[in-house]
C-alpha cells in the first residue's frame, strides 16, 4: 500500500475474540494493532460469547508510563478520545481518527457478575506509526581535495524514529566503506541514525550527486540530489604568494633602516647634563659644573 509523506496504514495482527466463562489460552497474549494511516479508523476489538449476564459492565484503559486513565467508564468515552472514538456493540472500542499520541496499551476489562467467571480482560498495544517527510539534505558545494567535509540529513515527523540512508550518483553508500569495492578507499563515516556523513579528507572520487533517504516502518521519503564537487588546492599560487609577501616585508625593513642611518628618526635634545657653552674668542672656555648653578672658568693656553 503506497503512502504520502506523513501518512499511515492500518495493519491488525490480533485475535478478536474475549470469552467470559472459558477463555482459550492464546487469548493471554498481547494484541498487537499497527495503525499507519493518518485520520484511518481503529478498531480495538473486545467480543463477548458465551455470557449469560444481560447487561456486563465494560470498561476501556488507556495504559502509558503515567499509568492507566479511563477510555470508557460508566457508558462514557472520556479523556482525549472523548470526541474521536465510540463503543462498538458488545464491548469494541472504535477510535474514528487516530493520531500518533493514541500510541499505548489498551485493556478492555468485562464483568459478568451473573456469569460462573465473572471477570476477564484482554489487552491491546496500539502502534501508530507515521511515514516521514521529506528530509532536509545539507550538501557542500565544493570542497578542497584533502579537506573533510560533513552532509546532513533530518526529518522530524515520522514515527518511529527514522533511520538514514545515503546515496551517491543514484547507488546506496554502505554503513562501513570498506564492505564495497568502490568505497574502499573513501575516509567517510556513517551514522544512520542522526543522518551524518562524514569525510575525513574528501578525494576526487568522492565528488558527485548525493541524496538522503529517511525510513521507518511505515514507508520512507527522498531528499533531491545536490552535487558537491572536489577541487585541487593551487599549491604554486600559495608558494608565489608567500614569496612575494616576504619580499614586500624585506624591502619595508631595509628602507626602514637606511631611513634610520640617515637621521631621519633621530631626535637631538639638549639638557641641563649635556649643556656646553660655546668657546668664546678670548680663548676661555666656560663649563657648567653639576653642582654649581653658575657657569666658572678655566683658563687655556692656544699655541
């Protein structure tokens, strides 16, 4: 039965059949109902033969972690299936429009006080399962040849979980490349359930169309092909670039320097230290001393 996006279908492996006075013994086991169809109707069957008590008293059980709530108690439906189900003649509950939160165990629980066995029940584990949507695919357009580089894949509405597949150029990527001759040599890694996959250095075999595949019990959906292409690192052009950065650097600093040896950066300053008069033409030069305040002299001889 095909499926859209998000949509369900209704499969029933169970037995129908609830005996008050005598009950067969494969009627112990679990009932198992799996419900894929979106707004589908749900049949819990609780049929009741051989009862000699005119009027039993049915009840229904919703059982989840939280414990058991009432479904049909005192010839009410109650609790979130008040407006979406309704009592089937004798005892079956039948949900009109099933959802994934409907998802639980549910006991149908009969007593026949007049009967001989005046109580019996049986229990139903509903499954509600939803075919994913189409999943959202991020896919690099290029990446260097020997560089990694990461695709990803999610969806968040089907249920159970999805689980992830991924396909390059139409042909189904193996969780373990090393199972395939031709993923032999790629470095990926791939995690099926968070949808990742992973190229630790990514080669020119790796470039192609890739395209993402969410599934789960009820069906699966398709992301479109994005192509990614690997391109080779121009090493020459690297090496020319540094060289002529280092060129431009050395010619800076050597101009730096002869600019400093012609005095373009020196600053002279005079202080009161290095203070010296200039000598006068009477031949006496005069000096001033570190602890006097006045300038002496001393006389010299010119020859």
């Amino acid at each position: 039965m095909m499926n859209h996006p998000g949509q369900m279908s209704l499969t029933v492996r169970t037995y129908h059949f609830i005996y008050i006075l005598k009950i067969p013994e494969h009627l112990n086991k679990l009932q198992i109902l799996n419900c894929l169809s979106v707004s589908t109707e749900v049949e819990l069957s609780c049929l009741i033969e051989s009862i000699s008590t005119t009027n039993p008293r049915i009840e229904w059980k919703k059982i989840t972690r939280d414990g058991p709530s009432y479904v049909y108690f005192d010839k009410k439906i109650s609790g979130d299936l008040e407006d979406r189900a309704v009592i089937r003649e004798p005892a079956s509950l039948l949900i009109t429009n099933a959802t994934r939160s409907d998802t639980a165990k549910y006991r149908c629980e009969v007593t026949a006080a007049e009967d001989q066995k005046s109580f019996d029940e049986i229990v139903i584990d509903l499954v509600v399962r939803v075919k994913p949507v189409v999943p959202k695919c991020r896919v690099p357009k290029s990446v260097p040849f020997g560089k990694s580089a990461e695709l990803s894949c999610m969806e968040e509405e089907g249920f159970p979980k999805s689980q992830y597949q991924w396909f390059k150029n139409k042909e189904e990527i193996p969780d373990d490349p090393k199972t395939s001759l031709k993923f032999f040599n790629s470095s990926y890694t791939l995690n099926a359930d968070t949808g990742t996959l992973k190229f630790i250095a990514v080669r020119k075999e790796d470039a192609g169309e890739y395209f993402c595949r969410a599934k789960n019990d009820a069906g699966h959906a398709e992301c479109a092909a994005q192509k990614m292409e690997v391109y080779d690192i121009d090493v020459v052009g690297i090496i020319l670039g540094v060289l002529v950065v280092v060129i431009v650097l050395l010619c800076i600093t050597v101009g730096i320097c002869c600019a400093y040896k012609q005095g373009y950066f020196s600053t002279q300053k005079q202080t009161g230290n290095n203070y010296k008069v200039p000598a006068k033409g009477d031949g006496v030069d005069y000096v001033r001393t570190e602890d006097e305040g006045d300038f002496r002299h001393k006389s010299s001889f010119v020859i």
